[in-house]
C-alpha cells in the first residue's frame, strides 16, 4: 500500500481509508481493520445472532460455543445424562 496505513477502526478500500461497519454485539478485531462477535454470539453474514444454548448448558469459555453443565454430555444439539 505504498507506505501508509489506516488507522485503529478503519480498512483499507481502494486506495483510501473507511471506517469499520461494527454490527450490534460485536466489537472491533485485535487487528483493528474488522470486527468479531461478543460473547455469546456467532457471526452470520453482516451481523452477530445469539447462540441457541440448551437446558442445562452454557456458553462456553471462547463465547463461541456451548457446553453441557457436569456432569451431563453433549449428544447433538442436547445434553443428556451418562
């Protein structure tokens, strides 16, 4: 890019720099030039959508996922006991 670099919230599009679009319940990456989804959401397209969490889960420690509570296991899209 010929030497320069956009700032903090903002990509590179042709040739210039534009602000990052940020969905509801999402914050700007670490890299500073896109955006991730809170905790408790997952991307879809354009925006975030809160993780569907069954009985006796919970979300997971990376905020991108579920887990079943102990000492329940993870049987599909539920969870279920031994």
């Amino acid at each position: 890019r010929d030497g320069w670099d956009c700032a903090r919230g903002y990509r590179a599009s042709r040739g210039a720099c534009v602000g990052v679009e940020i969905p509801l319940n999402a914050h700007l990456d670490r890299r500073g030039d896109g955006w991730s989804c809170g905790h408790g959401f997952v991307r879809s397209d354009l925006s975030c959508e809160a993780l569907v969490i069954p009985d006796n889960a919970h979300v997971n420690a990376a905020g991108d996922g579920w887990e079943c509570k102990w000492p329940l296991r993870r049987r599909g899209n539920t969870c279920v006991a031994g």
